[in-house]
C-alpha cells in the first residue's frame, strides 16, 4: 500500500515519503473511502509534523480527526488527540 511505503520512506526521505501520502490520499478520494483519506490525512501531518511544519501538521491531523469522528473511529480519534497535543508542544 502506499501509506506503508510513505511510512517506511518517512524515516529517510521526507520528500519521497509525501509523493507516497499525496498518492495514497489521491487514490482514497478517488475511491471515496472515508477511513483511507483519514489515514492518508493522518500521514501528511505526521510527515510535516517530522519536517518541523507543526501549524501544517495540525491541519491535517484536524481534517484526519473530523472525519473519523465521522466514523466513530474511537482509536483513531485519541491518537489523533496525541498528535495534536505533540505538535502544539513542539510549537511552543
């Protein structure tokens, strides 16, 4: 899957990992799946969130999060909340 070649990359090249994420997310909305565009929403963030982009990672994780509320999603939703609260302390 894409997010997993996103996820592997994101430890070595940022770059190449956000084509995967742009990739996966492309294809999600093309298929309309609601739970992978989440992830692939969840995936942009963390990578900019890496790249030290903390405002753009907490836009991503924000539109992650409202669609998983959306799907009652109860785990995704607090490890969103944990990210949240991880890039809002970065910030500071």
């Amino acid at each position: 899957s894409l997010l997993i070649l996103g996820f592997i990359t994101n430890k070595s090249d940022l770059i190449k990992a956000r084509t995967y994420y742009d990739e996966a997310l492309a294809l999600a909305q093309k298929l309309n799946n609601e739970k992978l565009i989440a992830k692939a929403y969840k995936d942009i963030g963390q990578n900019y969130g890496t790249q030290g982009s903390f405002s753009k990672a907490s836009e991503y994780h924000m539109k992650a999060l409202n669609i998983f509320k959306k799907l009652n999603d109860k785990r995704e939703i607090a490890d969103i909340y944990i990210k949240l609260a991880n890039n809002r302390t970065k910030q500071q």
